[in-house]
C-alpha cells in the first residue's frame, strides 16, 4: 500500500503545495493565491480545501496520509504555532491544531527557512548529509540549520537566522533589523548592489557596470567579463560570506554548506569564490566542510515541509 | 531500588569520578592519577580497575548501575571513539567499547567541552533550560553547544569549538590553531594578559597594572578600583566576547549562555560587561537571551558526563 504526505509553503504571495510518496517521488505539485486579507484568516481553511480536494480528486483515502507538513514565514514553535506572521497578516495562529481540524490529518508546523533546509537536505544540495547549514541568498539573507538530521528551532525560534549576525563593525547603516552590520548587508542581492552602488559613486573608473542596471545579476556578468570594479564587489562580499560561515561552523560543524536564493544562480563560480575565504578562516578540522549550491529552488520549502511531517 | 551512575571527566593530569543517583545526588566524589605514559594505555584500565572497587566498597551491584558517561579532550564520535587525543597520548581508541569491556557496563563518551556543557544545564548555571551555550575562559576558550537537550557534535567533532571563530580580522599575530582573529585570542586569560600588556607598553601612562604581575585576575582587580587602562582591556575583551556571542545565537538560539573558566571568577560584573554589548549586537529576538556564571567549576564535567549516560 503506498502511504503518501503532504508538503506545503506558505508564502506572502502563492501558497505551494506537493504530494509526495514516502520515499521523497512527486505525486502532484500546484499552487493557490495567499489570501492575507482579513489578518489571513482564509490562508489555512483555503489550504485545508485544497488538501481535502486532492485527496477526493486521487481518491487517497485519510487513512493513506501520514500527514501535512507546512512551512511559514515566521518563528514557529515546537507545539506548531505561531506568535505572528507579519507577512501573512497573522497575529497569533495555531497553525497545527487548526489545519490538523480542517483536514483530519495530523500536521508539522515550521518555519519556512528551516524548513527549506531540511528539503535541501532530504533531496537537494545536502543530500547523504545529516547537519547541514543553508544559506539563503536573497533580496535578505535566510537560513536554516540542521544539527543530527533535526531542524535548530532555537529557544527564540530565531535558530539559523544567520543573516543577522553582526559580522561587520564598520557599517554605519542599519539593517532592516535595527542592527548595523549583519551579513545581509553586504551578501543579500541588495546587499550586493549596494556595494557596486558605493564604488560606482566613489570614482569615475570605468566598469561594464556604468552601462546596465546595476542587479547581482549584473556585478557578477561583469566579473566573468573581467570587470575590475565588479571584481572588488564580487570579492568583498564573497569574504565577508566566507568569514561568516567559518564562524558560524565553529558553533554547528555541519557536513556540508547549502547555498541558495537568486545570487546562487551565479553559480559554482560562487562556490569557488566563497570557499577561498572559508577555507582561509575555517578552524582546522572545520576546512573540509563541502560547499554545494541548493537544487531544489523554490520546492525546497514543499519538499522539507513533506520531510518535516515524515520525520515526526 | 536506588539507582546509580558514574560520570568521569578524564584530564591530563587527574581523572575526576562521580558516583550519582539518578537524580544528580552526589553519592561520593574522587580523583586518580592521569597515567599518560605507554600512549596512555593505562588510562581506561585504571578508570575501569577505580568504578569496579567503588562499587565493591559500597556493595552496589551491576544491575544498579544505569552506566558510566565519561568525557575525554578530544571529538568523540557518536560511536565512542576518538581518533586522537593529544593530551591523553591517545590515538584511535575505542572509548566506550573499552571501557565498557573493563567494566561489563554500559559506557557513553564525549568530548569534555562538550559534557561539561551538559553539567551545567543538568544541575549548574543552565538549569530548566534545554538550548544552551557554554563558554568556557580559561587559557584558550572552549564552549559546547546544546540544541534541544542534546550535545551538538558536529560532523567533525568540531561543535562548540567556539574560541575558534575568527572575530577580529585585524589581529596579526597567529593563534595556535594557525588563523589570525580567533575568538580565544582576546578573549581568554591568556588574551586579556595580551591585551594588557599592549596597552601598557603603548604610552606611560599610569595604571595599577604597573606595580603588579598582569594577569587576568589582576586586569579584573584593577577595573574594579577604577584603572583608566585596565578599563580599556575590559572593555575591548567584553565587545569582543559580546559581539562573537551575538553572532552565534542566530546559530544556535539559546535561552541561556552559560559562562565558566579562570576568567569567570570575576563574577557578575563580567556578566554586566558582557550583555551591554551582547544587546546591542544580538538579532532583535534573541536579545533577552539569559547570561549565566556556570555553578559546578571543575565539577561540570562529571556531572555532565553522568548526565550523557542517563540521556542515552
């Protein structure tokens, strides 16, 4: 009898959704609209609908469901709620208790980055791996941390909210956090522009990037193009990513670093350039930790939402 | 039916014993010699040869004995081995299966950073608390890190290895494990020394420091009597402590931080110095993280280590 499990993602703007097989197979993938009107009220009877509605389309009866992982953005606890959820609207919200009423199903609650982690984990970039950290490189910088094949949920629900630590001292800027300094200054894609925008302004010196609009897409196109303006960006941020992680080794020892997130699709160009300073700063048994790019994209969230539940 | 449980915290000079109840009663407390002659060989039989005549002396049987927990300075491994362990004269030994052959009970091994860790959020500054970090300031800076009750060891062997993040990027001077900028080389008693003694060489100015050998008991001392210079030492040793602790709570998220070692005996006013700057750098959610004296001194690690035995 096969035995299958939901994985969801919930997002501010597309609420993601999978139907997997025990071993991890793809049954179904689709996406509903987020609804975060009325303080996001319809955002879990809406997925609990849609649940209830795969199921009778497949004829999977409940009995054949292990359950439903969910992933969202916000820090959840271990009893699977949820303080608030700005992004969606929500104040306080029994994520579990209330999907687990709407469908009949038991459900795993987490954090959407940690949850993204434990996907890359099971079958992405960290596969074989049983701790493991994931770097989210976006318009922010995310994470998630995985330590005995188990999600660092931490006492605050802030585990492997590792684009906050307040890597450089000489920032004057602060951070949308308050903070000046933290790592998703300089390694977001923003954080990135940000940095090009700086040495474009301080200097007439000619760069590809005085023709385009300035993107992390961009500043890395002119660094393969050899760019020496890009080059200093591409470097400095690729130091302070490759300084952060080898710190943040020294507290996790993880088997494999996952990079992830729009600036990943620079590719292994990426890797090599981090894994310079890493190595460089690493402690010595820490420097043979494998750096991989994340393979799962945007279902990483569905696919370690589905894990999430499975290993419950 | 009382039952009991060894903790042994093997040192390179003394093997600390325990015999606990297994609610952490103290039933009697001991040392032998470390004979680290002959590779160490005589290390594990001794340990063996010690809990087998405690238990002849006080008429406990074997079927009483939950176990041994023992902790070693060097990773161990989830098996309970270590490769090496400098200090021991050790190479690959197979601690818990020798041990456990000496003495016909169950044995479980760990890193002694690490148990120690695990001492003190049994019975010592980390109490009620399931997520921790201990730091230990002594003449390096070691740590342990617990996630969800449980030793993070790390993939290899290098969790909590904490004195070895690279926090200052403009020390020069090397520290023992090769990298510049080590947590460890301003951080420990060694480091604050350091400190001081830059400070005095670099200007003539008056200090209490001047008229006494500088140590980090003494630096301390002289903070307290309101030196100009000492205050500077204490000042940038508790940025950078604070700083690197901020850094790794958006690791690990603990609900305490545990602080232990020589250094720690300055008492609460380290503590004070520490959490200004740990507030001011920590992540928004984790600045209300608790900063604690470790209670159990050189005692942690039998503790822990008896601690480790009951948890397996």
């Amino acid at each position: 009898m096969r035995r299958y499990v939901f994985g969801i993602d919930i997002g501010g703007t597309t609420i993601k959704c999978g139907l997997f097989e025990e071993d991890g197979l793809v049954v179904e993938q689709w996406e509903l609209d987020t609804r975060t009107d009325d303080g996001g009220r319809y955002i879990l009877p809406d997925t609990g609908a849609s649940i209830l509605a795969k199921m009778a389309e497949l004829g999977i009866k409940r009995e054949d469901v292990v359950g439903v992982g969910i992933g969202v953005p916000g820090p959840v606890k271990a009893d699977g709620t949820v303080a608030m959820a700005v992004n969606l609207g929500w104040g306080f919200t029994d994520i579990a208790g209330e999907l687990s009423a709407y469908t009949n199903l038991e459900v795993k609650a987490g954090n959407d980055a940690n949850v993204a982690a434990l996907g890359e984990m099971w079958k992405g970039g960290g596969q074989g791996y049983t701790d493991l950290i994931m770097v989210t490189l976006g318009t922010g910088v995310g994470g998630g941390i995985i330590v005995n094949g188990q999600i660092v949920t931490g006492a605050h629900g802030a585990g492997g909210e590792i684009g906050h630590g307040r890597i450089d001292m000489d920032e004057r800027e602060a951070c949308n956090c308050g903070t000046c300094g933290c790592l998703e200054q300089t390694t977001s894609a923003t954080g990135i522009v940000k940095l090009a925008d700086g040495e474009l302004v301080a200097s007439d010196e000619a760069s590809l990037l005085r023709d385009t609009k300035v993107s992390a897409k961009s500043v890395f196109e002119a660094y393969g193009q050899g760019d020496a303006l890009a080059k200093r960006v591409v470097e400095r941020f690729a130091e302070t990513l490759g300084n952060a992680l080898a710190i943040y080794c020294c507290v996790a020892d993880p088997g494999v670093i996952v990079i992830g997130g729009g600036v990943s699709k620079a590719g292994t160009v990426l890797i090599d350039l981090i894994k310079k300073y890493f190595v460089r700063d690493a402690f010595s048994a820490c420097k043979d930790t494998k750096l991989e790019l994340a393979q799962l994209g945007n279902a990483a969230g569905i696919y370690g939402a589905a894990k999430l539940m499975l290993d419950a």
